[in-house]
C-alpha cells in the first residue's frame, strides 16, 4: 500500500475509528455513521476529491459519488440481520448485547472524470469490524486482524 491508495486507506481507517468511539451504551448506529461520515467527508476534502465545509457536502450529499451506504448495519442470525433502527421515529439507543458492524468506505471509480480524483481511480478501500456492546463500551470482535497501515503492509509483503 503506497501513496494514494495509502493516503484513501488512512481516511477510512479514521472514519472507522471515529465510529468505533461511539459504540457504547446510549449511543445509536446513527451517531456512529455521523461520526464515520464527518471524518469520511473531512477525508475527502484533504485529499482534494471535494471542496466545501463538511456539513455543506454532507448536507448536499456530494459525498455520496465516494460513499453510497451507511456504516453499520445489525448482525445476529444472518449476516445483514433484521432489526429495527428507530424507535417512535428516534434512533434507537444501543444496549449491552447488540451486534453490529462498523465498516465505513471509500470507492473511487475508474470512471470518475474529475482531473483532482485522477491518482485516485480505481481504488477502494471498506475496512470493517464487528461489535457486540458492552456494559461499559463494546467487544471488537475483530480486534486481532491489523489494521495500521504499516502492519497490513508487513502482513502482505509490501515495503
């Protein structure tokens, strides 16, 4: 992993990070998606991909050509299992017990025309972990696989 699709691959490891800081009791899925997403947005604006203030782009949804789904969604019996997100039309709060993913994302398309995504084409990066909440916060689930770019880089053999 090197230059751009290092420099892609940090963002979204913040964007999951930021997420992953409000998995706890009280929280919401939609609180942990906000948090990914503002740091996602604040990536994309660094990076060069868009330019504006991050709640302008996220309230415009110019972030969406990057980012086309939420962060989280539940697990349980089934991989994408059902459940409710709300509650009397409020996010519903997590509890001790609840499983879900945090796995924000960022996509640049080969296609994509802008001359600023150019070193960007083609690459993707989702970088994801499950979580079970905890009386005190939550259990990742994944916390044994690395994710620091410099140990990913080992694992796979690259400089």
């Amino acid at each position: 992993m090197e230059g751009a699709g290092r420099d892609v691959y940090e963002v979204v490891l913040a964007a999951q990070e930021a997420g992953l800081a409000l998995a706890k009791p009280g929280s919401t899925l939609d609180a942990v998606h906000q948090a990914a997403l503002s740091r996602l947005v604040e990536g994309l604006v660094d990076l060069g991909l868009l330019s504006g203030s991050v709640d302008d782009l996220i309230e415009a949804g110019e972030y969406r050509r990057y980012y086309m789904h939420r962060t989280s969604h539940w697990l349980g019996l089934d991989v994408h299992d059902v459940g409710n997100y709300a509650r009397e039309d409020r996010p519903r709060p997590l509890e001790p017990g609840m499983a879900f993913t945090v796995e924000p994302g960022l996509y640049i398309a080969n296609s994509i025309e802008d001359e600023a995504a150019s070193r960007f084409r083609g690459i993707g990066v989702r970088i994801g972990d499950d979580v079970i909440i905890t009386e005190s916060g939550h259990e990742n689930l994944n916390s044994a696989i690395p994710k620091n770019p410099s140990e990913v880089e080992a694992l796979v053999g690259g400089d």
